[in-house]
C-alpha cells in the first residue's frame, strides 16, 4: 500500500481480520500512521456474519497476502461477491484462484509484486470487473454448500463399495 500511495495511485483500504499472533490492533494502527498512509488505510478488526458480507459489497478487489493458508475460505467468500483476487501463490489458493481469469497469484511476501497487482487492477475496471464475474461463475460450479455436499457424498460413497 505504501507504494501505491508512493506512486500517485487514488485508492482507500480496509483491513479485515485479527491482528497477527506478534502484533496489537495497536501496534497495527501504529504501523498504518508510521508509513503515512492513516488517509487510506484504515484497520477494521475481525467481521462476521452481515458485517463481513458489508464489507466484501463495498469492496472492488479482494486482497489476500497470506503467508501460511490451507483452505482460503475468505477468497471463495470474495468470489462470491464477484470481486477479483489478489492472493499468495500459497496452499490452496492456486486451485481457487485461476490466475488472470477470476484473479491474480502473487509470490508469497513479495510486497513488489502484489503491488503490481494492485496496479494492473485498478489500472483496469475492465478486467478486474470481468475477474469478478469469472469468480462468481467458478464458485458456483465449484464451491457452493450443495455442491460440497454431492461431492463428499460422492467420496463417502467410493469408501462404502471399495
């Protein structure tokens, strides 16, 4: 985010979620004013339920730098509300993320490179609307709760007639 802010780009941000094992909200809020960008940046705290759906409809791109994730639940949650999303190239991100259809993969902390992803995406309504769309339409191939549930019952299955 500071290099965007350094590069002239106009954007806000909201982060969402709990602060990190080593950090406070504190010391988050600390860190947003220290690198000067407290006009843009604002830290929100965990969201549920309504809360967390307000803000994914406000939202134009889904941001996602995790360094560890097994199952990305919050990116599926993001398609859903057809966002774009710029994830880490992390666990079971690239299956969920189809890299330049329903989003972009950055390599894990490379702050250069989700950087540039930003860019590209707020460079292009276009594309960062027809990534939005793509993911609606992967999530509800892919992931929807009846869709999980045909599919676990499809496993359950195999395991019972093996």
């Amino acid at each position: 985010l500071t290099i965007l802010k350094k590069d002239g780009y106009n954007f806000t941000a909201n982060i969402i979620g709990s602060p990190t094992r080593n950090n406070s909200t504190k010391q988050f809020n600390n860190h947003i004013i220290k690198k000067n960008l407290n006009d843009v940046v604002s830290y929100k705290g965990p969201k549920y339920d309504n809360e967390k759906y307000e803000e994914y409809q406000k939202s134009d791109i889904f941001v996602f730098p995790t360094h560890f994730e097994s199952f990305g639940i919050v990116a599926l949650e993001a398609m859903q509300f057809n966002l774009p999303v710029i994830a880490s190239n992390e666990g079971s991100l690239p299956i969920i993320v189809e890299n330049g259809s329903t989003g972009l993969l950055a390599e894990t902390k490379n702050v250069r490179d989700f950087a540039d992803k930003i860019k590209k995406l707020l460079d292009d309504r276009d594309l960062r609307e027809k990534m939005g769309r793509n993911g609606r339409k992967r999530f509800e191939k892919y992931f929807t709760d009846d869709i999980y549930e045909e599919n676990i019952l499809k496993v359950f299955n195999k395991c019972l007639t093996s």
